[in-house]
C-alpha cells in the first residue's frame, strides 16, 4: 500500500495539492455552487464543498506515495459532492490526478482498480448528471434524453480515461527507464569482469614465468656454489633482474587496476628476444624457427597473444621439459601459426586439463579469433595455435 517516496517528493506533493486546494475550492464554492435560499443551508453548501475538496486533494498528496489510499480518498471525495447534489466542479481536477497516479505507480492491482474506476465513475457520473442534476438536451424526453445521456457517458469516460492512459504512459517510459538502466548496470559488470580476468590472466602470465625462471635459477644457484661459485653469482644476478622485472609488470598491472586508465605499454615482437634470454637463463635453450618472416607490422593485439602464448608455453616446458623446446612460428599472409614443443621430464606429471596456464592461452587465442589446442605426444608435449592477423599494416 505504501510505497517508497524520498522526503522531498513527498513535500512538494503537499505543497502542490495544498496549493489545489486553494485555488479551485473557492473557485467551486462562489461560480459553481447552487443558489440557496437559507444560511444554514449555504453553510452547509460551503463546508460539503470544502469536505470534498480535503478528501479529493489529501488523496492528490498521497497519490505517489499509496496510490490505492489515494483512489479510495478520491471516491471518498466524490460521494460527498453527489451527496451534497452538486454537478461537476473544478476540484473535480483531482479525481483526473488520482487516476493518473493509479496507473503511474500504483500495483497491478491498483492499476486495473483505477481502470474500472473509469468506467464505474464514467458510468455514475453521466447517470448522476442526467437524473439528479438535471442536465436536459431538448425537450428532455424520449430519445433526446438516451442520446443526451450516451453523450454524457462517452465524455464522462474519454475525460477519466485519458487521465488513466497518461499515467500508464508514464510508467512504461518509468519502466522502459529502469530496464536500461538494468542494462548499462549489467553491461558495465560485464566490462569490469572481463577487465578483472585480462588483468588476472597477465598476472597469471608474468608471475607464473618470471617464478619459473627465479626457481630453475636457484636450483642451478645451489648445485653450482660447491663447485663454480662464479656461476651462482651469475645465477643471483639473473634472479634479481627477473624478479625487477615481474616487479614493475605487477606494478603496472596495480595501476591499471587502481586508475582504470588505458592498458599501459604491451609486449611485442621485438620483447620476444629478451623472453628467449630469459628462458635460456633458466636451463633451457629454445630453438626457434620463424618462416616465413612476418611480411610488414602485424596488429598489436596479435603481437601481444603471440608474446603471451609463448610465454606461457616456455614456462610449461621450465617447469615440467627436460631442457629441450622446440619454437615455430609461420607468419603466412592472413594469419600465424604457433607450434611449441618440448619433451617432457619422466618425472613431470600430468598437466591438468583445468590449469590457468591452458586456459589463458586458449582465452589469448580466442580474444583475437584463433583457437589453440595442446595434447600429449608421445614424450612430447604439443602447443600449437593459429591466429587470424588479416592484412598486415
């Protein structure tokens, strides 16, 4: 019955229907009340006006905040006015403004309650007009009077109803409204978890590689010192500068989610050398093949999902290859082919099928239209992907 209404809608519609009444009250008692012959009887014209026109507008203050109150204070109000055997007045204007708050904002059923209210008042009205305040057509008889009081009812009904429409227009622009701003609200969620997860992937990407590269460094750190300390030094060295690096990355992707202000700057092709390094400081000596040459600058995001891929492949084979990785890259006219393979240590166990490692490089080939597969051959451990780059730039 009571709806939700801030504090300041509700003050400005008192205020707004104290104002009606003040100006169509008087209105209805000095142009539209009958003449009277007694005083007592004026008096009593004078106050039915002013108890119809309380009930009317007290329903018009409450009309956003319980719209069937409302309705119920607006009949209230018009079964005084018949009672006192006044016709149609001006603070009959609320009962038009009742209706229209039925529709705007009322409940279902408050909404089919104000919809009969227009054809049982439609109906009252013209019969009240027609046989109690004596509205005549003619000479006020026969078919004079069937077509006078048919008048009346389409008027009566076409006036009360076109209040109704107009607030159930305004509710399906409310409704209408609300269901875009459920869509940009959900579209907005949408962006920021596919935000949150490119952020979680990169992260997934560079942590998972720059640890790889710290790990088999100081594996290789601790077998060496007993024998060639020079080599650790040079092993510590190699940690230190990986772990700069997945520093500033981290950092980077910190910012990004802090200020949400662009992607910063990306790996590219030309950063694949220094991840070969990386690797190889590691244990591991790719062999890299690329044929054909990339004919001209390949789109950024392709450089990146190459760059990534690999990434994550060469950290597979760090943590789970005996030292032996094969790279093969094939930059045909309208796409790349991506193909690492590396032989995988008697030990290792299985990947797993759900690892964050293979789905974000499937989720890397996906986002740029390619597709990527990866299977078990053998000892081997096959990653190949193909990515759409269309014309090169």
């Amino acid at each position: 019955m009571i709806r939700p209404l801030s504090r300041t809608a509700l003050i400005l519609d008192i205020v707004g229907a104290v104002l009606l009444f003040v100006i169509f009250t008087p209105m209805s008692v000095v142009f539209y009340a009958p003449p009277v012959t007694g005083e007592p009887v004026a008096g009593a014209a004078v106050a039915a006006v002013v108890v119809a026109g309380l009930l009317m507008f007290g329903a018009v203050a409450i009309g956003r905040l319980s719209p069937g109150l409302a309705l119920v204070g607006a009949w209230a109000g018009a079964i005084v006015q018949m009672l006192a055997g006044f016709g149609p007045l001006p603070i009959d204007l609320a009962i038009l403004l009742v209706l229209y708050a039925t529709s705007a904002w009322g409940s279902r059923r408050v909404l089919w309650w104000g919809l009969g209210s227009v054809i049982v008042g439609g109906v009252i009205a013209a019969l009240y007009m027609v046989f109690v305040s004596g509205v005549a057509f003619g000479t006020g008889t026969g078919w004079e009077l069937v077509t006078g009081g048919t008048l009346l009812l389409a008027a009566s009904i076409m006036a009360l109803g076109f209040a109704w429409v107009c607030g159930l227009l305004w509710r399906v622009v409310l409704r209408s409204r609300r269901t875009r701003a459920a869509q940009l609200q959900a579209e907005a969620l949408a962006a920021e978890e596919q935000e949150r997860v490119r952020i979680a992937r990169d992260m997934h990407d560079i942590v998972a590689h720059s640890l790889a590269v710290v790990i088999a460094q100081a594996d290789g750190a601790r077998y060496a010192s007993a024998v060639k300390p020079e080599m650790a030094t040079e092993a510590l060295g190699t940690i230190a500068q990986t772990a700069r690096g997945a520093l500033s990355d981290v950092r980077m992707l910190l910012t990004q989610l802090r200020h949400r202000q662009g992607d910063g700057p990306q790996p590219t092709l030309a950063d694949l050398e220094t991840l070969f390094a990386q690797v190889r400081q590691a244990g591991i000596e790719p062999r890299v093949t690329v044929d054909p040459m990339p004919p001209g600058e390949p789109p950024g995001a392709i450089q990146l999902a190459v760059y990534r891929i690999l990434q994550e492949a060469l950290t597979n084979a760090i943590r789970h290859g005996d030292g032996a990785v094969d790279v093969h890259l094939a930059w045909l006219p309208d796409r790349v082919d991506i193909q690492v393979r590396n032989t995988v240590a008697a030990d290792a166990p299985p990947s797993a099928p759900g690892g964050h490692g293979l789905i974000g490089m499937r989720e890397r080939a996906q986002l740029v239209g390619g597709s990527l597969h990866t299977e078990r051959r053998g000892a081997q451990f096959v990653v190949q992907s193909s990515l759409p780059i269309g014309a090169s730039q």
